[in-house]
C-alpha cells in the first residue's frame, strides 16, 4: 500500500498544500479570534530575517524608525475623505475603556498616515526640518472576513514608512526610490522572487494617495500577490492636517507626502512561490537555518565529528544548526527539516567517518552527494549561491512561460482563467474594460511602460495593462 504524502500535492490542491505546509512546516496557527495568527518560532525567524534585510536597506536612505501609538481617535479619521472611505469597511473601534465608555472612540491603527500626520505638522516648521523621514516596525488591524495565514490576517506585522518633502518632485523620487532600491532589490535579491514593478490604475491604488506603486508576484497556482506598495500621497494629507513649512522665500508652504509598506504576507508569497510538493524551499541569502548537520546515529565519534563541522561552517560565516537529537529517528528529522526548506543538509553517520565525508543534500535543487569533511566550508558557500539564483531564475521563467499577449476582455478572462496573467494595451482595456474584468475576478495588478520601466502617468502612450486573479 502506497505511504500518504507529508503534503497534499499541490496540483490536487493548491489551497489545501498552502496550509498543509504552514502547519507542518510549523510557521504559524490560528489565533483565537477570527482572522488572528500565532507566529510560530519557524515562522518568525524568517520575518526577523526579512526585517533585518529590510531595515539595513531603509536605513541607507537616512529615514529613522520610530513608534507611534496603536490607538488612534476615530475624529482623526474623518479628515481625509477618501482614506477612512477606503478603511471604513476593515476599522476595528474601541469603544470602552477601564470600566466605562469613552468620550471618543479609538480606533485600532489600520495604517498610521492619520497619527503620523498630526505629529508631522508639529514638528515640521521650516525648510529645515525636510525631509522628514520616518519608519515604523508595528502591528495593525484590518478586520478580514476571509482571512488566510500571513495573506490575509486581521492582524499583521509590518513595517511603514512616511515621509515629508518640500517639493512634488523631492516626494515622487524618494517613492520610487523605495520602489525599487529597498523593496525590489531586497524580493529580487534576498527572496529571490521576480517580481514585476509597475504603476497601479486609479481604481486599485491607496486610498487617499495620488499615485501608488507596487511590486506583484506570480505565484505557483498562476495567481498575482501584491508584495509591497510605495504611495505619493501628494498634499492631500497635509491639507488635511495643516503640515506646512516656512520656505527659504519666507512663505509658507503645504508639504509633499509619502507613504510605504511591506507586510508578513511576504512569508505567504515565500511558501507559495518557492514551495514544493516536499515543503519550504527558503532562499539561502534570507534562511536564519542554511546548513544543518545531522547525526545519523548516537555514537560518539559521529555526535563528535558533527559538532566539529557545525564549528567549522559557523567559522565560515554560514548561519549552522547541529541536529544531535539522536532520539528521534534520523528519517522524521531529515522529513522535518526538508518541510521547514533549509538550503543544505549535511548528513554524517559511521561510514561517513571511515569515509571522512559526508552526505550532502541540497534542498532546492535536490539530490544527494558525498563531499570530503575538510571541503564543505569551501564549497557550501558558492553551492549556497547557486541555489539562490536558480529559485530566481525558476520564479523568472514561471512567470514569462504563463504570461500571454491578448488584445481583448475576452481573451484576457481566457488566459487567466488558464492559470496565467495576460498583458494588454491599457489604451485597449481602459477604466471601462478593467470593469469588465471585475465581473470575472480579474483585477489590473499594474501597468507597465513599453520599455517595461514604471511609467510616469497612467494614460501614457504605449502602457500596458498587467491582469490577473489575485490573492
């Protein structure tokens, strides 16, 4: 009789293995109300990766982090029209307090651009004081009625940005700049994900803001994920909280915003894009895990030489773990750490020691060799960038091999449907055809310039339309 797979394969159930994974690669649960998450150790490990990769990169840009408070007064909400339009829907609203009913209702941060602001008009005063540049490592709440693990979760981790510029031009650069140089440098080359950078349509961008930009990711079933957001804000927010500054003219000015965000849904496009039928498969630059060793059995000599060459790769500079729990059979801890996707396993038991080798298995590409003791610290390190580039260049060709040209509605809808994306002149599809695709869950994920750059404005001559059904 045949032994039932770890997972549920992915081409039977795309949804199902998505869970499947999570759970027995031990990244999350369920919280105990609706849409929550428990971070598992696993889980958080990699986020503490991705934060650490993310904040270097933020930094670099002279923007500071700082904190502001989880509970916001509902008043400040109303200031922007179009941003509590956009929330209104998501807002979860403390009502009481200590016993008793508040004068004013709080509401849980969904995005802190209303907080943010009322302390920005205070503390930008001259030209001086610009650009004031700012980042928050927080939670927020968006209450989900059809909550998913790290996709979809009423409440996630994330980091946001916002910012106060002098002029249009100050503001549209430092967004793009984010754009590009701190997310889709880190996707591209620490998450090894192709993604595509484009411009969001009217309809899909951020509300309150006057030009969004994003980064979207084809995952394994075919479907989009929007991977991180770079906002222009414009003046909308400064009017709305009077944030001016003094110019060297001696006049006074409304500021030029920004705000930006990537969340824990990176650690669902991470499972979704890389995984396989076997489990995780994490990028060697973002694993906090790149090289286990395993004992085989508990002799000594064996828990003795794996130890030693734990010691050996750390001196290398490869982030190791020692697996020497020799009560637990080898078979469920290589299964174990195969699931949670760490790039390499180096596997030694006592014919490994008369050999001195041991058994190398590479995770991403998969299969096994042998290699001397004394030649692993030498060779891991470029095996280890080989496989980072070949999740790159697999997610790359993923990507082309099931985008299709279409000239059509119907013939977007179709490809789609296939399991694909479709690109289309955005002068054919327009806000009238990416109506039509509603009606069929297909949403325009970004338009693209001819020379697949960012465009500048929305109705450029030659933009093309990215479409696609979502998560």
């Amino acid at each position: 009789m045949a032994k039932a797979p770890v997972l549920t394969p992915r081409a039977d159930d795309f949804p199902r293995w998505y869970q499947d994974l999570i759970n027995k690669a031990e990244l999350a649960d369920n919280g105990p109300v609706r849409g929550t998450m428990v971070i598992r150790p696993y889980g958080y490990g990699l986020w503490e990766r991705m934060q650490a990769e993310m904040d270097a990169r933020i930094k670099e840009t002279g923007t500071q982090n700082a904190y502001f408070p989880l509970l916001i007064p509902q008043s400040y909400l109303t200031r922007e029209a179009d941003h509590v339009e956009g929330f209104a829907p998501e807002l979860a609203v403390v009502t009481h307090g200590g016993g008793k009913e508040l004068e004013e209702p709080a509401v849980v941060r969904p995005t802190s651009e209303m907080i943010i602001n009322d302390y920005f008009s205070k503390w930008v005063q001259s030209y001086r004081d610009l650009p004031l540049l700012i980042n928050q490592w927080a939670n927020v709440v968006r209450w989900e009625l059809r909550p998913r693990l790290f996709l979809r979760t009423t409440e996630f981790l994330w980091q946001e940005g916002h910012t106060a510029h002098a002029t249009r031009q100050d503001a549209r650069d430092f967004a793009s700049h984010i754009h590009r140089e701190v997310y889709e440098d880190f996707m591209v080359n620490v998450l090894a994900m192709d993604v595509v950078p484009g411009r969001k349509t009217a309809k899909e961008r951020f509300a309150g803001a006057i030009n969004t930009l994003t980064l979207e990711g084809m995952m394994g079933d075919g479907k989009a994920l929007q991977m991180a957001t770079s906002h222009e804000l414009g003046q909308n927010f400064a009017k709305a909280f009077n944030t001016s500054y003094l110019s060297k003219d001696g006049t006074q000015e409304l500021v030029w915003q920004t705000s930006w965000g990537s969340t824990t849904r990176m650690i669902g496009a991470l499972v979704m894009m890389h995984g396989d039928d076997n489990g995780l498969r994490v990028p060697p630059r973002l694993a906090q895990v790149q090289v286990v060793v395993l004992a085989i059995k508990g002799d000594e000599a064996v828990l003795a030489k794996v130890r030693e060459i734990g010691d050996r790769l750390k001196a290398a500079g490869l982030r190791v773990q020692v697996d020497d729990r020799t009560d637990t059979p080898f078979g469920r801890r290589a299964v174990d750490w195969e699931l949670k996707g760490v790039p390499a396993r180096v596997e030694v038991g006592p014919r490994d020691l008369e050999n001195g080798t041991a058994m190398l298995a590479r995770r991403i590409p998969g299969g096994k060799e042998p290699v001397a003791v004394d030649r692993l610290a030498d060779v891991l390190p470029a095996l280890l960038e080989e496989d980072q580039a070949l999740l790159l260049r697999q997610s790359r060709e993923r990507r082309e091999s099931r985008t299709s040209d279409v000239s059509s509605t119907a013939e977007a809808v179709e490809a789609v449907g296939a399991g694909g994306w479709a690109r289309i002149p955005w002068a054919k599809l327009g806000a009238q055809g990416e109506a039509e695709l509603a009606e069929h869950a297909v949403t325009v994920r970004c338009l693209v310039a001819a020379d697949g750059s960012v465009p500048d404005d929305e109705d450029a001559p030659g933009n093309t339309a990215l479409v696609a059904r979502a998560y």
